[in-house]
C-alpha cells in the first residue's frame, strides 16, 4: 500500500466511478484498477461493488472511505499552509458557486481577486447550492458562494449581497404599462416559466406564494435562465429572476420589468466555508474582497 494508492481510492469513492477518477487523475483505466486492485489484495476484502457499470462502495470501502476523507483534508491543509509561505504569489484557490451567481456576479469578483493574487490559480465549480455546501462539506472546494444553505455546525455562513429579483414579461403583456403592483394572487393565475426545480430563486418564489395561500398554477421548466428569458421574450409567460441576470434584456426593451406587491424581493446571497478547515491565504484574500456581512447560522 501507498499513498497514491489510497488517494486514487478516494477519487473513484468520492465520484463512484473508474472512468471519471481517470479523467480527474490523469490516468488510464487500467492504471485505476491496477492501484484499486492492489489495496483490496492489501486489506484482503473488496472495497466496491462492480455491478455493470455502477459502483458502489461496500463496507470495508465505507470505513476507508472515511480514513482518506481524513488524509486528504490533512493533505490539502497542509499544502495550503505551504502555499501560504508564497503569499498570494502562488497557491491555489478553489471556489464553488451557485448557477447564477457563476454567471453574473462571480466574474467580476473573480477579475477583482486577480487583480489583487495574479499568481494564485484558481478553480470554479457550479451546481445548484445544495450541490455546492455538499463540496464544501467534503473539502472539495474551499468557498462557496450560494443562495441557500442548510444548518450544519461544520459551516460558517456570512451573507455578503443582496439580490434583487425582478418580474420580467414580454412588451406586449397586459401587465407590461402597468403602474400598481402584482399581488401573490394575479402571479398564481400566470403561466409562470422557470429554469429548473430546486433553483434558488423557484424556491423562494414558491415559498413566498405558498405561504400566501396562492401557489404557482401554471408552470413550465426550460432547463436554463437564458431559455427562461428567451421563452418571456417570445410570449410564451412570465418569470421572476435575479436583476442582474436581465439587466441586458431590460436595457434593450425586449421585456419589460412590473413591480411586485410586498417586501420580499430580495434574495439573500451566503459565503460558506467549513469551520474546522484552514483557510488558506488566497481564500482569505478573497472573503475579503466580499461585503461584510452577519454570519447566520438558520436553514434557508
């Protein structure tokens, strides 16, 4: 046994596949098996479940699984405190960010950083931000920026912006000169448009309206934001997104922005990073680059 052994173990655990821990490691599948092979001669019992092409961890590969989530934070720890000797001259930074604020707001964050630590390389991963706390929580990215989180005690989670949400119809909607406010109700009674389920601003939306006795009626998902705004700017129904999102379409007139009844059309934006880990320099460079915001610790 090895440590290059154990640590192509916990790739092919962590992603439960020999073709993508090949793809990550840079190695042949032929090479992963060789080296999973050889641990499970080591420790006498197998540590996968092969059943076609699914795998699966058994029990023995459960508890390593465990060991070299261990090792590999340690690992990771250390690197950072070594990079740290560099400054911001090197280093790593891995950074994981919810879809939209990927797309709209990160980018010129990410400029602001590298601007500041030009020799620090850094990594994005995107996903929904249930996705992203996961990737904290298993030491895989070292920030996450996203638009819910849930309680853990491992996480520390500071708000650092607030989002403006926007209702978005086509020009030649009945509501598009309108000068009163949409009310909970008139938006249920709406084909109502939306990228995915269990997007952050769906859940807030279906939340708000939920609560106010009005859920969404009539809905269709069209798998991205840009779909969503394309579908609006052809007629086909409304939607509610991040300002900074439609700001472009707002600008150029091809759909026009209604006010809506109440105060709850602010989505709050969080930093997550784990408690317990070192943050390294690069990530503290960056956190501080961020609003300063409350540190919360309840579910959204």
């Amino acid at each position: 046994m090895n440590l290059n052994q154990l640590i192509v173990f916990h790739v092919v655990a962590e992603r439960l596949s020999f073709t993508r821990a090949a793809q990550e490691l840079h190695l042949t599948q032929p090479g992963i098996s060789k080296h999973i092979a050889a641990l499970e001669e080591y420790y006498g019992t197998p540590l996968f479940h092969r059943i076609g092409r699914k795998v699966s961890l058994t029990q023995a590969g459960e508890i390593l699984h465990t060991a070299t989530s261990t090792l590999t934070a340690l690992l990771d720890e250390t690197k950072s405190r070594l990079d740290d000797l560099k400054g911001l001259a090197g280093g790593k930074l891995q950074v994981g960010a919810g879809t939209t604020i990927a797309a709209y707001l990160l980018p010129r964050m990410l400029t602001a950083f590298k601007t500041q630590a030009p020799g620090v390389e850094l990594t994005v991963q995107t996903g929904f931000s249930g996705e992203i706390v996961e990737l904290v929580l298993a030491t895989r990215t070292e920030l996450g920026l996203v638009g819910r989180f849930y309680a853990d005690p491992r996480l520390v989670v500071r708000s650092f912006h607030k989002d403006p949400l926007v209702l978005i119809v086509p020009p030649g909607h009945h509501w598009a000169k309108r000068k009163d406010p949409v009310s909970p109700e008139e938006l249920g009674a709406e084909m109502f448009l939306l990228s995915k389920r269990g997007s952050g601003t769906w859940r807030m939306v279906s939340a708000v309206l939920e609560e106010s006795g009005f859920p969404l009626g009539n809905t269709m998902e069209l798998g991205t934001t840009e779909g969503v705004k394309q579908a609006v700017t052809a007629g086909l129904g409304i939607s509610i997104l991040s300002r900074h999102v439609v700001e472009r379409e707002l600008s150029s007139g091809v759909v026009s922005e209604v006010r809506l009844a109440g105060e709850w059309q602010k989505r709050e934006l969080y930093v997550v990073y784990r408690r317990d880990r070192y943050l390294s320099e690069a990530a503290r460079a960056f956190l501080a680059l961020l609003p300063e915001g409350l540190e919360t610790g309840g579910e959204v």
